[in-house]
C-alpha cells in the first residue's frame, strides 16, 4: 500500500497509515525502504533531453599558442565536432596538437609554408560513427585547403561536413580554382542525398555584393546548398565583414542555427552551428573477463597452494602430466578468478579546472577588447594585451596545477606523470573493436564474425604455402655449406632444477595477456611458489622424454591492422598467444641451446639478431666499418639489401629439424625439437564491440605446417640457427651482415667488371640459397647502394632498383656516407618532439618535462649517433641547436640565452658529449689495439689505443677509431677505470662539461 499510493518516505521510517478502527503505526525496515524508492522512481516519468548535433568553427590564426583559450572555450561549451582552420602547423605538429576530450581525426596540412591548414576534431563521447573523407588530397595550397567527414546520424541518413579555409586577397581567377577545387570534393567524396554542411573561413564577405560573393552562390545552389546569412564575424577598429561561412543543404536550413560568439581567440569570431540531429553519446560497454584484483590473485595462490599434486607427480608421461595439471589450474582458476561481467570505464584523464577567476578574467579581456574595437586608441589595444597576458597565465596556471595535483594523488606517479605527457601529444588510435565486413579474392563481402574469425585463420595457416607457390620456390635441399665441426653434440637436454626455474619466472614481464589456457605470466609469478613443483616435474619430464605437450602447441591469434584498408586480408598480420607455461620450457630450452653453442665455439659472427651484447647498433657499425674499410683501400663497393618476403613462416620443419642436425642437436635433443615444431594448431579469436557488449568469437583449430612458432621464446633462435650458413653460401663473392632477416651483400672489387661480376655472383648465390631453402627473395623490394670513386661507372643487377640512399635497420644509409638524408629526417621527429615538449612544459610538473624529453627527444638522437655523428660538422650542428631551443623550452630561456648551464643544471647531456660517450664505449670493445698489448714498457701512455696509419679523412670518422681517439684525450684517471664503471664515470665527467663540439673536446684536453 506505501509503494500504490506513493506515500512519500519518512526519516524515521514509521508511518500512519489509516484504516477503518483508526489508525495503524509500522515501521519498514532498510530493505523495504530501498524496494519501495525503488518502485517509485520506476514509475516517476522523467522526460528526457535530447542533446543536438554542434558543430563548432574557429579561425585560430596559428593555434600553438592559444590552445588553453580554446580548450576553456570547448569547456563550457562541449561541441560534438570542432573545425579548426588557420592552424599553421605541418603534420607531425598537428597531430601532436590535442585538445581536451577531443580527438583529431581530418587534417589538411601545409608542407614548409607558415599558417593556412584546416583541422577537424570529434569529442570523445559523440557515439555516432565518424569517417576521414580523404578530401585534402584535392586541396591547393595557398589557394583553397579542405578537410571533411562523414557523421552517420541514423541507419540511413548521413552527415557530411567539410572544413574550408581560403586566404584573403586573392583575385577572381583564384577563386575560380578554389571553387573547382571544393566541386571536386563534394563530386567525389559526397552524395547530395545526405546532409551537407560547410563551415570555414572563405573570405568572401557575405554582407556586399560582390562578383566574389556571386560566384560563390552560384556554385552552392548548383548543389542545393545555401549560406546562411552570419553578422560580422571579423570586426576591427575600422571594418566589419562576415567573411567565415556556414553553408547547408537546403533541404534542411531549417534544422540548422548558427550562433556568432566573440571567444577572442583570434580577430574573428567563432560560430557554433547546431543541427536538429540527435548526437549520440558513448556508453560504457559490457565485457566478460575474469576478476584479477589482489584479492582474486591472493585466493588463487591459496587455492593452489592447497592442491594435492600427487595427480601429476605421479604421472610418467608427459601428456598426462600436464594434462593433469591443466585441469587442476584450470579449476582453481574459475574458482578463484572467476569471469564476470565489466562496464568498461574511461581511461583515466586529466580534468581541466576553470575557475571563476579564470572566467572573470575572460570576461574583462573580451570587454577591454571591444573597447578598443571601438576606439581604435593605443593605450586601450595595450590595456587589452595586458589583460590577454593575464588570462592566458592564468589557464597555464591552473593546467600546471591540475596536473601537479594529479600526480600528487595518484598512487602510481610514473604512470601519472605518463598520463600528462600522453595528454599533450600524438597517441596510439585504440583500434576499434569491430571488424565491419573483409573481402575475399574473389569479392565476396563477408560480414558474419564467425566466418570472419574463419576466414582470417585461414588466410594466416596458408599465406606461407602461397607465398612459396608464387616464388616458385624449388624443392628445399640438405646443406651444401656446412663447415661447423662440432666437437661435443647435444644428445639429451640437461635437466632444469627449482633454483633455475625461479630465476625465470622471476624475469618474465608482468604481462596480462595469455595463451588458451588463460594463464598469464602475473598470475604465474604470483603463485610461482604453489606451481614450482608440478612445473619442475613436467620441464624435466618433457626434456628427458624428448615430447613438447600437445596442449602447449596451440596458440591464439589475434588479427592486427597494419595500414591501408581494413577491408583486406593482406593487410593485417597475426599476433600469437602462447601458453606462459610453454614459454617457461622454452626459457628453459634456450639456455641449453646457448651452452651447446658456446661449448662448441660455434659463432654466428655475421647475424647480429636475437643474441647476447649484440643489437642493431652492432650490425650497422660493422656494415659501415667494413664498407669504410674497403672504400680506404680504394675499392668499389655494391651494397644489396636483401627483402625476404615472410621468412620466419615460410620455413619447412623438415629442413629446420636438419639444420639443428648439421649443428650438433641429436638424439633426445633432436626429438625434442621435433615435437615442439611439428604438430602444432592456432585458431584465431575476435572481439566484436555491438552498441552494448564485447563479444569474443574463435574459429575452430587448423594446423600449422610451416615456419617457426610465432610469438615463442624460441622461435626467432630457431630462425637464426637456420640461416648460419647464408654468410658461408656468399662469401667468396660478397659479405653478408644480417639481423634476423634483414640481410645486406657486400661486394668489393677496384675493377667495374670485377665488381659487377662480383655482385651478380653474390645476388644470385643468396637467391638460389633461398630456393633450396623455403625462403622468398623478393627482388622488387632489393636495393643496391653503390659506393666509391667510380660509382657512376658501375651499373647494377638486372631487375634491381640502384638507389642513392636506403633505410636499413632504421638508419638511412646514403651512397656517400653523409648521413645528410637521415639528418633531414632525423630532425623533423626532434622538431616534432620539441613541439611536444613545449605543451608539456605549459602544464606539467619539472619530473614529466624531463622524463618526456628523454623519451621524446634524445630516445631520437639516441639512435645511431655513433655513425651519423661522424657527418659534416654542419649536420652535428644542425641537431645541437635543435637541442639547445628544446631545452630553451623547458626552461623557460630567451632565445639567444646561453645554454651551458642549464645543460649542467639540468644534467643533461650536449649531442656532442653523447657522440663522444657512445663511439668511446664502442671502441673500448672494438677499437684497435692499445700500447701496452704491443709493447712491454710501463710507459704514460701504455692506456693508450694504437691509432692504425690511414689514407682518407673517411676512416677517421670510423666509430672504432674516432672513439680510441678521444679515449686517449681522456684524463688518466678515466682510462685506468675497469670496464663496469668506464661508462658511468664517464657519463658523469661529461656532465659537467658541456662540449659543443668535438673540436672544443680535443682542444680541452690538449690545453
């Protein structure tokens, strides 16, 4: 009766309830209480407010400074698309351009022109589908720049709206091109049954008639579309023009209204266009996964450790062993971490606060600046300016505090202070959750996500079949190159123990993603402890019997985009899932494979991949050392580098198991290696996002026949095993330097005829190599770099594409060794970074602004500096003044201030002292002998390194040579320092001396 007649609650929870002898008292307990408000609230009407489509437009007139303008504007105003058009930013400054809560997703870009440009933003929340159209393609720069996208608004109506910026005094003939250019666009990329909608600054003055303004008319209503009549959106002390535009279909100009609003982000103002369209909002959606907080992990590592193991202990056969344990897990599993139902949260972001203040202050510029508007006198445009000034420290202000306060809250302060410096640069787009529909090769358009997950684990079992099919690969044969004398072969695989084991599970990264079986590498050194002895069981009887588990061999595969469209199966590549419990016995596996290979001094000099003390650093230096080197003697040197289409798939596990024959794995061992390779299944699993939930779909198992494992411990080991024998196969014609499959040939000769001859030998050897053993020389994709005195003499392979420059291994290697080619991109990504750097420094913390330097900055530089440092002292130079204006930024200097101190202050390392430190490093490793390995006598400069006599300026920028040089301008007590300190010592004397150039170290140390 309280919920019927809607009796509103009482405090005390008693009521009076009349009757027909009176009155009744009772009294409702907490449940009744909840059940009764929550019947009345259900049968409360409560009307609903439907938000409207905004679209937001602003001449920003270069917006790198006058983000935290606009982001206070888009604070109180949440418009569900924001064009943006006068940016004057290039790509990578665009893209590190963000705005709050909103995403980029069009840009038209100039490229080495100031201002223009046209950006289109979309809020996180808006649920409705938004598209790029492509249209800056069709742009002219300097003449008419374009961005557009499609909103769908419902089932069958769609929304396009095109951002358009177009300079100001231009004459008719210009215009005639910007407006061929924008007939272009909507032809091709609009359909005029949808709604369409362009916004922007066209600079043709609505409020006069003009011949401008009448051309511009008449293209619209060729299409239906109409201008809506705006006030002056541009007002200076002596003009008012309505030069931005808001143009619409004409079949819906009732559905729009335009407001004009003065934000005093630039001199024009700003127009917030609302559609009679309901903008959709993002939910939350609902994901099934299993419950891994503290206490579930805790209650796993309870549960297992209550386990009876006597099941699988017993157990002689491996299978069954872990068979058995799998169960076991399994169970405690679902009862400790059980799956359960999520709503997935937002990521959690930094809020902006906008105080009173700041919106008084807003209000106070704006009114000073309209004064002067309409007074045109000095002194107001400086009492304007002035308040501006204010303002804008005053949003920087409150940024830094947000953050600071951010960060001081959190309980994970590095992640925090990540979290800050992602909000103020370019971040990864979070693929969507939804695969809308593949083709096939014969065009069939599949859309069911059963028949997609189908279709993508066919297409990845079979892609390396085909792939050989198309090459025409021969029939793979036995080694024909073979010179390893194995002295001691490995017939049986040591036996692991419990100390061994914890060291590995100690070193696994803490990741939460898993094989099929569901069990990650967290839970795994969690409850390391409870498994250790079932574990131990199952790797020793796994290593002794010869058998890799059948139920570790299956892996799960997710499908990635890679680039182009997402409507083909070529451009997408499989990431495997594999069993961390088979990754254990691999680690396991991997360091037996090392012991046999260092017992038997068996060294894979030329492949610098997968190896100890070796990276792509290693590779690139000896490439170029050996290059130089030749180039020294006078020789011509051809440089072919190799493409090697799928390599790790292609393999045939029959000539893999032969391969690890010829090098010494026999016996147990061999079979071993046997079961882990053959035998093996993936299925392939996607995740479909509906309006609601996230729904996993799984193809059915299909074998794998080909290649090594995909995403195991020892799969790319196994790869470089198998290629030992290239080097040897191409030795007599050309050296090859490898790094896993990225392979270069160098051939050398003083005579053209020779070389050629050379070349060619090398080319061809390597491509039958391939042949016979199930590798795919794509020779489109080869390069050859020639190199030397005569180089313009020398013609290349047939079929082979000679280029002056190629990238390798990330470095771009010209024919000349300039590196003036990867300076030049080099110091795009610094300038990109700085940019970065400088809207991190406007609203974070001293700890984000040098951990993004570090990480967005020198990470750059970084790479490769022992080469490309050696260049011209032009490009050296070139990368420290892009230094010097990066810390500029960060603390706060003039622009011609010194940055020496800060350098120190900061303790920062110069580009120079990073050269200086990497090529030392390297050559107390690789450099030449030193005094004292040739000569007895206790001398001063028995430290020393022995600098070998050379020809040419070249080899003197070699880093094992320039680096023994400055070593031995070192001072004494740095050189006698053992190798585990060298480095940091050194580090640490740079420091404090911030050098500007090499010159200036050796004048240092000579004075």
């Amino acid at each position: 009766r309280l919920v019927k007649d809607k009796i509103p609650l009482s405090a005390s929870g008693v009521y009076e309830i009349p009757c027909s002898c009176g009155f009744v008292y009772i009294r409702e307990t907490k449940r009744q209480v909840s059940t009764r408000l929550k019947e009345q609230i259900r049968h409360t009407y409560i009307p609903t407010y439907i938000k409207k489509l905004t679209i937001y437009h602003q001449n920003t007139d270069r917006i790198r400074n006058k983000i935290e303008r606009l982001n206070h504007f888009l604070d109180s105003t949440c418009p569900d698309i924001v064009v943006v058009t006068e940016h004057g930013q290039d790509e990578d400054c665009m893209a590190n351009t963000r705005l709050s809560n909103y995403t980029l997703v069009s840009a038209f870009c100039r490229q080495n022109k100031m201002k223009g440009g046209v950006a289109l933003y979309k809020h996180v929340d808006c649920g409705n589908e938004i598209k790029s159209l492509n249209v800056e393609s069709l742009s002219i720069p300097l003449t008419v720049e374009m961005s557009a996208i499609s909103i769908q608004v419902d089932k069958k109506s769609i929304l396009h709206i095109l951002g358009i910026y177009r300079p100001p005094k231009q004459d008719l003939e210009s215009l005639e091109c910007a407006l061929k250019a924008l007939s272009t666009a909507i032809d091709s990329r609009m359909s005029l049954k949808n709604i369409i909608l362009i916004i922007g600054d066209f600079n043709v003055d609505s409020l006069r008639p003009s011949a401008a303004s009448n051309l511009l008319n008449e293209l619209l209503m060729t299409y239906n579309l109409h201008r809506i009549d705006l006030p002056p959106t541009r007002i200076t002390n002596h003009t008012q023009t309505s030069i931005d535009m808001c143009c619409v279909s004409s079949n819906f100009i009732d559905m729009a209204n335009v407001q004009v609003i003065n934000t005093g982000i630039s001199d024009h103002t700003g127009q917030l266009c609302q559609l009679n369209i309901e903008a959709l909002r993002k939910k939350p959606l609902l994901t099934h996964r299993r419950s891994l907080r503290p206490c579930d992990l805790d209650n796993l590592k309870l549960n297992l450790f209550n386990q009876n193991w006597e099941s699988v202990l017993e157990c002689d056969n491996v299978e069954d062993a872990y068979n058995t344990f799998l169960s076991v897990v399994t169970f405690a599993l679902n009862a400790s971490c059980p799956e359960k139902s999520f709503r997935r949260k937002k990521h959690k972001s930094l809020k902006h606060i906008f105080d009173n203040e700041a919106n008084e202050m807003k209000t106070q510029f704006l009114r000073a600046q309209d004064v002067y508007l309409l007074s045109g006198r000095i002194d107001d445009k400086q009492v304007a300016n002035q308040l501006k000034k204010n303002y804008d420290l005053k949003l920087k202000s409150l940024r830094r505090e947000a953050t600071a306060n951010f960060i001081s809250e959190s309980t994970n302060k590095s992640r925090a202070i990540w979290t800050a410096i992602n909000s103020e640069r370019r971040g990864k787009q979070r693929e969507s959750e939804r695969f809308e529909f593949l083709k096939t090769s014969d065009n069939q358009i599949i859309e069911d996500p059963d028949e997609l997950a189908k279709l993508f684990n066919t297409f990845f079992t079979t892609i390396a079949e085909e792939t050989l099919q198309k090459a025409g690969a021969g029939a793979p044969t036995t080694n024909q190159h073979a010179t390893i004398n194995v002295v001691s072969p490995m017939e049986t695989l040591p036996l692991s123990s419990k100390q061994e084991l914890m060291k590995i599970i100690s070193g696994f990264k803490n990741k939460t993603s898993s094989g099929l079986d569901e069990f990650s590498s967290v839970m795994l050194k969690s409850c390391q402890e409870a498994l250790l002895p079932p574990l131990l069981h199952i790797v020793n009887l796994s290593l002794s019997q010869g058998t890799f588990p059948s139920k570790m061999k299956v892996s799960k595969v997710i499908p990635l985009h890679k680039k182009g469209s997402k409507h083909e199966l070529e451009n997408y590549r499989p990431i495997s899932l594999i069993s961390t419990f088979a990754k254990l016995i691999e680690k396991v596996v991997l360091i037996r494979i090392t012991q046999h290979l260092k017992e038997n001094s068996i060294e894979l000099n030329s492949q610098h991949g997968f190896q100890k003390n070796k990276s792509t650093h290693t590779a690139l230096i000896e490439l170029v050392e050996y290059i130089t080197d030749l180039l020294e003697e006078g020789e011509n040197v051809v440089g072919t580098y190799l493409d090697l289409s799928k390599a790790f798939d292609c393999l045939g596990h029959n000539l893999i198991l032969s391969k690890l024959k010829e090098l010494g794995f026999i016996g147990t061992a061999w079979k071993w290696f046997e079961s882990y390779l053959i035998g093996r299944h993936q299925l392939v699993e996607l995740k479909q996002s509906t309006t609601k939930t996230v729904t996993s779909f799984r193809s059915q198992l299909l074998p794998v026949t080909r290649g090594v494992p995909q995403g195991s411990v020892l799969g790319p080991v196994i790869f470089i095993l198998f290629t030992y024998d290239l080097p040897v196969c191409t030795e007599q014609y050309g050296k090859a330097f490898l790094y896993a499959d990225d392979t270069v040939l160098v051939s050398s000769a003083r005579n053209i005829e020779d070389l050629e001859f050379q070349s060619y030998m090398a080319l061809n050897l390597a491509a039958d190599y391939c042949k016979k053993n199930n590798l795919v020389f794509n020779e489109n994709k080869t390069k050859q770099l020639i190199m030397g005195s005569r180089k313009e003499d020398i013609t290349g392979c047939a079929n082979l594409e000679v280029v002056n420059y190629t990238k390798h291994l990330g470095l771009i290697i010209d024919d000349r060794l300039s590196w003036e080619n990867h300076l030049d991109v080099l110091c795009k990504k610094l300038s990109s970074a700085t940019f970065a750097l400088r809207r991190v420094k406007s609203i974070s913390t001293e700890d984000a602004v040098k951990m993004s330097y570090h990480s967005l900055f020198e990470s750059h530089l970084r790479y490769g500096i022992q080469l490309w440092g050696s260049g011209s002292r032009h490009n050296i130079n070139r990368v420290l003044v892009l230094q010097k204006n990066a810390l500029r930024v960060m603390a706060d200097l003039e622009w011609r201030e010194s940055c020496r101190d800060i350098f120190k202050q900061w303790r920062i390392q110069t580009v120079v002292n990073i050269y200086i430190l990497e090529v030392i490093a390297y050559s107390c490793v690789k450099g030449p002998p030193r005094n004292e390995d040739i000569h007895q006598h206790f001398t001063r400069h028995a430290q020393d390194f022995n600098l070998p006599a050379h020809h040419t300026k070249r080899f003197e920028k070699k880093p094992s040579y320039i680096g023994a040089k400055l070593f031995n301008a070192l001072p004494k007590e740095l050189k006698l320092l053992t190798p585990k300190t060298r480095k940091l010592k050194i580090s640490e004397w740079l420091l404090d001396r911030p050098f500007y150039s090499v010159e200036e170290f050796l004048n240092w140390s000579a004075g």
